[in-house]
C-alpha cells in the first residue's frame, strides 16, 4: 500500500514537471505568432501621373507594427486613382500618395485644387544649366530691357513648384528623344500668378532662380532694381538731375539743359528752302512734210 501511494505521488510529480516545462516553453522559446495585416502595394514602379489599374497593385501581409499610415486596404480604395509622388516596386501603397478618387487622370490630378499648371521656356542660361529638375522650388524673375533708365528686373514669383522639365516628371528620368530642343519648365502657380506669368512672357525675359527646397522663406519686398545697382555714379547723377529739374524746370529748355548737364546747347541749322523746279520743256513732236505736186503740207504727231 505504502509502495502504491508512492508510484502515485511520483506520478503525480512528474505530470506537474511536465505541464510546467511546457508553459515555461510556450513563454520563452517557442516564437510567437502575432497578427497580421492585409494591405496593397504595387508590382512595379509607378512614376507620377500613372492611373493604378489592377495589374500594377497586389496584397501583402505586415505586421501591426509596420502598417504604413494611411495605407490603402481595400482593392477598391486604389484602383482608378493616380499616383501623385513616384511609387518603387513591391512598396505599399497610401492615400496620401493618390489623387482623389473622383480627380481627373493622368498629370492634371496632381495639381492641387485652386492651382494652375504654366509652362515658361528655358535655356541652359535661364534653366541653371538644367540643374532645374520636376519637384524643384525656383524662383520666378523677370527683365524687362530697355535703356540705362528703362531696364530692370524684379522677382514676380516665389517657391514656385517645378512639375515637370519637358516631358520629365521625375528626377532621373530618361528624357523623351522626342522632345523639342527648346524645353520647358512647367509650374504650379495660383490664377493670380498664372497671368502675371504670362504677361511677363510677353513683355519681357524670364529667368528661373533655383531655391532649396527646405527653405519656405518669402520674405522678398519684390521691388525691382535697375542700372542704378550696377553704376552708383549714375545713380547720384540722375538724382542730381531730378533734383535740379523740379528745381529749374522743363529739360527741353536749352538754358535749363546746359545749367543741368554744363554742356552748350547745340545750335540747329534752319534748312535752306528749296528753290522751286523748272517746268520741264514740252517733248519734241514729230513733223512730216507732205508734196502734192504744188501743194506743201506738214503733219504733226504728238
């Protein structure tokens, strides 16, 4: 009896050990199963602009602590909606990264309500020697020529984003070999600066000055300099001028010219009057005498 209670106790401890070894195994060492999240990403690279159809997105499992913000989980939340930043390969896809699900297609939904797309033409000189890549922030600067007191150049726009160089949507694309030699820079403007862009197009030169894309300073007065910058003498002396002309008077006042200038009027010559042209002689006339015998007659012909 007392050889049975002790197989029994025995027994008992060894079932105990056994549960204890498991629970302290599923704690310690064997590796946890944790949920997972189903998301979309894409299955090749997007560029900006491109429509997300069904081929270019599939499903893929995250862990909770990767779940990207605002990732799209719904097959329906992507399709038709267009990609307004560049997407690599296999990476998940968010909401912010699409255009609205009712924008337009293609480039126009990635410009923002109540902006407008513009196109001004670059050159090596004007462009930052194509330095001037699609999601650069430039500013806009205008000449307008003329002479020594009529020329200037002033800044009209500031923090303008580049959308696209030519046909360049991205950084690092290949350019199209279709693509006119002259190219364009296209930015994304208010309406307000849409048409001051275009008037400056047509009055004049524009430039494009490249800006860190760090810096949203816009603390530029956007008065306009001219020649004065760049000879102080004739700075001064204009002024001198201005001053002395409310002073004095009209310029067009010999009198008044030579106090400003210390430079002696110049003395017109009157014209000489033409004498008037002599009457041309009439054109000689051709005369034919006619004999009749006895008879003498003379034809005149004009």
């Amino acid at each position: 009896m007392d050889r049975n209670r002790i197989l029994i106790l025995f027994g008992a401890a060894w079932v105990s050990a056994a549960i204890l070894t498991w629970f302290l195994y599923n704690a310690t060492v064997k590796p946890k199963q944790e949920a997972r999240t189903t998301i979309y990403a894409s299955t090749r690279d997007l560029i900006t602009g491109t429509v997300v159809k069904k081929a270019d997105i599939k499903k893929i499992q995250v862990l909770p602590r990767d779940l990207p913000k605002g990732a799209v989980l719904a097959e329906k939340d992507a399709l038709d909606r267009v990609a307004l930043f560049p997407v690599a390969a296999n990476a998940p896809l968010v909401g912010s990264g699409l255009s609205p699900q009712t924008g337009a297609e293609g480039m126009s939904a990635t410009i923002e309500p109540g902006y407008r797309a513009v196109s001004v033409t670059i050159s090596d000189v004007s462009g930052v020697a194509g330095l001037i890549q699609p999601g650069a922030h430039v500013d806009v600067l205008f000449t307008r020529p003329g002479t020594m007191t009529e020329a200037l150049t002033s800044t009209i726009l500031q923090n303008a984003r580049v959308l696209a160089v030519g046909r360049q949507t991205q950084a690092g694309q290949i350019p199209d070999p279709k693509a006119t030699k002259m190219p364009v820079a296209t930015l994304i403007v208010t309406p307000e600066d849409a048409q001051k862009l275009e008037l400056a197009k047509n009055q004049g030169k524009i430039s494009l000055s490249l800006r860190n894309p760090l810096d949203q300073t816009s603390n530029l007065t956007g008065k306009p300099v001219n020649t004065d910058v760049l000879d102080p003498a004739m700075r001064v002396k204009l002024a001198q001028m201005a001053r002395l002309r409310d002073a004095k008077g009209d310029l067009n006042d010999p009198k008044v010219w030579q106090e400003l200038t210390g430079e002696k009027p110049k003395v017109v010559e009157k014209e000489k009057p033409v004498p008037p042209l002599k009457p041309l002689p009439p054109p000689p006339r051709a005369v034919i005498e006619v004999f009749h015998g006895d008879k003498h007659v003379q034809q005149v012909f004009k």
